[in-house]
C-alpha cells in the first residue's frame, strides 16, 4: 500500500514538472490521462499556420482578379488600336493600288496622244493642201490645163493623200459626217438648213460639212463644223 501511494505521487509530480517545462502542444497525450481530449482545444501550430495562409490564398485570389481585369483592358486596348492600324494599312494599300492605275493610264495615255498638239497644228496644213486641191481648175477640166499646172495640181493632190496616210498611221483619222446622225460629241452646229433644200435627207442629219473634223485615238481632236437638216 506504501509503495502505491509512494508511486502516485512520484507520477503526479513528474506530470507537473512536464508541464511547466513544456508548451502544451508538445506534451504526450498520455500525460494527461483521461484529460487528454482536451488537447484537442488548444490550437497548434499547423492550425496556426493555415489560418493565414488562408487569408493569403483569399488575397491572391483578388489580386489575380484584379491583374486579369488589367490586362483585359490592355488587351482590349491592343486589338482596338490593332484595327486601328490594319484599316490604315488597308486603306494605304488601296490609295496606292489606285496611283498605280493611273499611273499606267497616265503613261498610256501619253503614248496615244503624246502627238496630239503636234496633231493638232498640223491639221491647219491638211486644211491648206484639201482646200488648195480643191481650188484647181485642174479638177474640174483636166484637158483645158497647161502641162505644169497639171503637174502641180498632181503633186499637191499627193501630198495631201501622203499627209492623211501619216495621220492614219499614228491614229489620226479624218471625219467627214454628210448625210450621218448629228452627234454634239463630235460635231459642231454652225447653221440648219431646210428639209426642201437638203436633198432627201431626214431631219436631224448633217446637210453640209464646212469644215471636217479629225478623232486621234477615238479621241474628237478637233469637231466637224456643219449644217444641220432642220424639221
């Protein structure tokens, strides 16, 4: 019986010098007997520990929503001025697709009617020659003409037919409208003339050519100036 309560005591003594030497979350269990499932209560460190990680993983939470809002406006931003840029890219594109094209029109151009002021004075001179031609007493009675001014009519005759084959040759091409529809692109009205008197043609119609007109390249160079058949 001594020894028991000998040994009671030397227990209870040692479980409390553990006690105050040691903190609470490093004291067995077992010396605490059936108070042991009290321990329970008192935190440790691992529950210390997770509670702020929690309140970290919380605030990393927000911050990485904050961050994802923030580069979705940047992005946003990015793709707009992106647009931006790829409709001035495209509209660049275009403007120089279309200086290209009239830059080739322009050259194009320039090789058809490159002439067409030389053409153009030139025409006084094939007025001259037709008129001159025209004028001969050569051409209305051959035979009552000396030899030189048959001669002289012939070789005005075929300078003005080497003239327009030069004009044909560079697309320089005489019009002479009698008796076609009147065209106000390429013909000038100076004057009607009365159905009575213009021989069977209909209204509407050239009744005269004055002067003839000349197209380069399809091109009214220069307009015929006639009569027109009035109603």
């Amino acid at each position: 019986m001594l020894r028991c309560a000998s040994s009671r005591v030397l227990g209870a003594s040692f479980r409390q010098s553990v006690l105050q030497s040691q903190p609470a979350h490093h004291i067995p269990r077992s010396l605490f007997g059936r108070s042991a499932n009290n321990t329970s209560q008192i935190p440790t460190d691992e529950a210390a520990s997770e509670q702020p990680q929690a309140g970290e993983n919380g605030q990393s939470a927000a911050d990485v929503k904050a961050i994802e809002e923030k580069y979705s406006a940047e992005l946003e931003k990015s793709e707009k001025a992106f647009k931006e840029v790829q409709d001035q890219l495209r509209r660049c594109l275009a403007e120089t697709e279309n200086v290209r094209k009239r830059s080739e029109k322009q050259v194009a151009d320039s090789k058809l009617f490159g002439i067409q002021r030389f053409a153009k004075d030139l025409l006084d001179v094939a007025d001259i020659l037709e008129k001159a031609v025209d004028a001969s007493p050569v051409t209305k009675d051959k035979s009552k003409c000396s030899p030189e001014l048959v001669s002289m009519h012939e070789g005005l005759a075929l300078t003005s037919s080497q003239l327009q084959k030069v004009f044909a040759t560079n697309g320089l091409v005489r019009q002479s409208p009698l008796g076609e529809e009147f065209d106000p692109n390429c013909h000038e009205a100076l004057f009607k003339i009365p159905q009575a008197a213009a021989e069977g043609k209909k209204a509407g119609a050239v009744g005269t050519v004055a002067r003839v007109g000349y197209a380069l390249n399809n091109r009214t160079l220069r307009a015929a100036q006639v009569g027109v058949v009035s109603e």
